[in-house]
C-alpha cells in the first residue's frame, strides 16, 4: 500500500510540474504571434509583451503552400489533333442532344406553369389543409423558377456551340 502511496505521488508532482510550466509567461509579438517560448531578455530584445488577463490558446497554423509556376500545356501533336470533319460531327451531335434538352424542359415548364395556373393552382382533394396547398404552391413556384433557371442555362451552352451548317 505504501508503494501505491509514493507512485501516486510522484505522479500528481509530475501533473502539478507540467502544468505550472503551461502556465508560464506568454508574450505577444509584432505580427500578432503569440509564443510561450521565449526567455524575458529575449521577448524584451523582440519587442514582445506579456499577456496578462484571460487564457490564451495558441494554435499552429502550416504557412499557405507556395504556389507551383503555371505551365503551359504541350502543343498537341498532328495525330492527336481531331479532323475538321469530326470536329463538325461532334459539335452537330452536342446541338442536337441539347436541342432535345431544351424541348424536354420546355414541354416541363408550360406543364408546370399550366398546373401553376397564375399562383392559383386546383386545389387537390388531400389539401383539405390550407397549408398543404401552400406548400404545394410554393413548391410548384421553386419547380417552375428550377425549370427556368435550367432552360437558360441550355440555352448558353448552344449559344458557345458554332452554327449549325
């Protein structure tokens, strides 16, 4: 049991040790660094001052990464450079599938702004509630805005695409 005692006790001293030393003096220098590692001949020639007050937590931050010089891309070689006629097949291909797009979304939006009925849409025979049809309503609105927002978005990416020949 004695040999419990003095174990214990020589821990509890080791915990009182460590946290004196955390709570040493804390020095505020130019630049806003804090740091508690400086002697007080050292923090004087520095220009540091001491914290006094409230706890101070100091977290270490990495420096931001220098960046890496921008490199230009390699010039492409003459057998990896697509023909002109491929290249006039894709484009055709990517005007059509957002043509289909835009027609789909379009035929989605006149249905729902026909259900929308001018912010007046038919009451369900669920909504007895008038806050269900409210909820409804305004989600036809945020559907209709979605449609919208959507329709303009296909239209700029045919308008990036070249004419049609």
């Amino acid at each position: 049991m004695r040999r419990l005692e003095v174990s214990f006790a020589a821990v509890l001293s080791v915990m009182a040790a460590g946290t004196a030393l955390a709570q040493g003096q804390v020095y505020r220098c130019p630049g806003n660094n804090f740091t508690n590692s400086l002697t007080p001949k050292e923090a004087e020639e520095r220009g540091c001052k001491v914290v006094e007050g409230g706890n101070v937590t100091v977290v270490q931050s990495r420096p931001p990464a220098a960046k890496a010089p921008a490199v230009a891309p390699a010039p492409r070689s003459a057998e990896s450079r697509v023909s002109d006629n491929d290249q006039r097949a894709r484009d055709s291909d990517a005007r059509r599938i957002l043509e289909n797009e835009l027609k789909r979304e379009e035929e989605q939006l006149a249905n729902l702004q026909k259900e929308f009925n001018n912010g007046e849409p038919e009451r369900l025979g669920n909504e007895r509630n008038y806050q269900k049809y409210l909820d409804r309503v305004a989600e036809l609105k945020a559907n209709i805005a979605r449609k919208e927002s959507d329709i303009a978005s296909i239209k700029r990416e045919l308008s990036k695409l070249p004419a049609a020949q």
